[in-house]
C-alpha cells in the first residue's frame, strides 16, 4: 500500500473535489424540452451521502446526445454523474475511428477547440444542477490520447476516471493522474475484485490510483459475501460505488428483490460520512410499461427511504 501521509493528501483532494461541488436547490420536474430550464435543478444529496448514476444505465432509452443524457439525469432526479464517453465525445467533437481505421491525430488546435466544448459541457450540467464527478471515456493507445483523457476530466469538473482493472493500463496511466491530479478508479466484475486477505497490489502503483467499487458485481462473484467489509478496509481508496441488487447466484434483479445489502451499504456511508460517490446502475431487465429513466428515479426512491 502507499505510505500514509500520500493517502491522506489524495483523500483531502477527494473531499475538496466534494466540498466544492456545491449546494443543489430543491426541485424535480418532466422536460419537454431536450436543454432543462435553469430553475429546474435535482438533488440527489441525501444526507450527505451523493447519490447519482453511471449514464451506462440509460442504454436501452434511446439516450445518445449529451442533451438527451442530462434531460434524463434531472427526470430520475440526480444532482450527480459518471458520464459515459459517448455523449462527451459527441458533444465536443472527439470522433472515434471506425472498426479497422487507425486513431485519428488531433492538431493541438483541434485538442483545444474540444476542451472548450468539454468546458462549455460542464457549464450545461453545472447550470442545470449536475455535477459530473467523474467520466468514463476511453484512453485510446497512444499517450497524448491518454493525457488528452486526463486534461478532458479537468474540463468536465471531474475528480476521477473511471475503467475497468486491468495492472498494465494502471501502471501506464498513473504518471498521467499524477501530473493532472485526477484520480484513476478501476472498476471490478463478478471475478476480479479486491482482496479482503492482503493489499491489493493495484494500490501499491501510485497514489491516485483508487477503486469504483460495484457491490452487486462482489456479492455475485463470492456467492453472497457482503461488500461492506471491503468497503470497510478500502473506504480511503474508494472514489465510487456501482449500486446494483444481486442474488448470489448471479442475478440481477429490481432493487429489494436481490439480496445484496444495499441499505445496509447506504446506511454505512451515511455513518461514516466517507466521501464516496453512490453511482446507481441498472442493469435488472425493464419492467413491462416502464423505462430507464423511471426505473433510475425508483433506484433513487430506494436510496432515500434506506437513508431517511
């Protein structure tokens, strides 16, 4: 593990980065329109614990535009976000390469132009009421792409990003986090989560280096152990949980039918008042007659009445 005095720097940036996200007035409401009205701001910050979603759970609802993605943040009612790449790159005119083309080169210029459009997209969220506190971009091969994923977190008012583990793409990014003060936070599956036995070695590589921690994927991949005693032991080196209700023997069910502890989860950051991001994720089929959006806000409904 890292020494004592870098962990408690990167926590006292981590709730820094919290602190100044700023109080969020009162208030949901249904849009007509694809841009919110600047009155119509959401707060998922229930007592002290912040609630948001992982936009990943608006897949299946026709959810493309940056637009589209904060309408349906404000009609589930969040104040917080871990955006996904695609409504970034769309709006900041980051295009990808199509399947077999090789990595398209930005001039420093066009770099520039799509940091502006990254500013001008935090601004959008900012004056509607959402924070996004972390994005999910990828970092492409090379390593201006990589810094570019960095210097676009900072645009967007982020504090982390987020990826799946994987130790050579951490020890690859790390002098990137270091130089751009952005947290770097592996996300874990059903088979590759941390170890409550030793340190986890991914933690030994740098400092910034953190974890987005999803407690339905744990319970599933140890057959029905709790993740709190891993939230417990790690609580410094979480920046995020993903919040899904499993059972233990893998499925992904509407939330209260699972048996992932969810409440009790709730409950422990609340106590503890750990700045640890709650990140909804749907990922249980839609019911008959509803939709992502409606199934975001029920998840937050759940989140309030577990930390009333």
């Amino acid at each position: 593990m890292s020494d004592h005095r870098s962990t408690i720097d990167r926590r006292s940036l981590l709730t820094g980065a919290l602190a100044t996200a700023g109080a969020l007035a009162l208030g949901r409401t249904t849009l007509a329109a694809d841009a919110p009205p600047q009155s119509a701001k959401p707060n998922s910050n229930i007592h002290g614990v912040k609630i948001g979603t992982i936009t990943y759970s608006y897949r299946n609802a026709k959810i493309e535009t940056a637009e589209q993605t904060l309408k349906a943040l404000i009609e589930s009612g969040l104040s917080e976000t871990e955006l996904m790449g695609g409504p970034i790159q769309s709006f900041a005119g980051i295009t990808a390469p199509k399947k077999g083309e090789p990595a398209k080169k930005f001039t420093d210029a066009e770099r520039e132009a799509q940091l502006a459009r990254c500013a001008e997209l935090k601004k959008m969220y900012n004056d509607a009421g959402v924070n996004i506190h972390i994005h999910k971009m990828g970092f492409g091969n090379s390593d201006e792409e990589m810094d570019f994923a960095f210097r676009a977190a900072k645009a967007l008012g982020a504090i982390a990003i987020t990826t799946e583990r994987n130790e050579a793409l951490a020890k690859k990014a790390a002098p990137f986090a270091e130089k751009h003060k952005i947290l770097l936070a592996f996300h874990n599956h059903t088979n590759n989560f941390p170890s409550l036995d030793k340190p986890d070695p991914i933690l030994d590589i740098n400092p910034q280096i953190m974890f987005n921690f999803d407690v339905g994927h744990y319970f599933a991949g140890t057959k029905g152990k709790s993740p709190i005693p891993v939230i417990e032991k790690y609580h410094e080196r979480i920046v995020s949980l993903h919040l899904k209700d499993r059972t233990a023997d893998g499925r992904n069910l509407s939330w209260g039918k699972g048996q992932t502890p969810l409440k009790e989860v709730l409950q422990l950051l609340k106590k503890e008042k750990w700045p640890i991001y709650g990140d909804i994720e749907v990922e249980y089929p839609i019911p008959e007659g509803s939709n992502p959006v409606k199934e975001v806000g029920i998840c937050l409904q759940y989140c309030r009445e577990a930390l009333a």
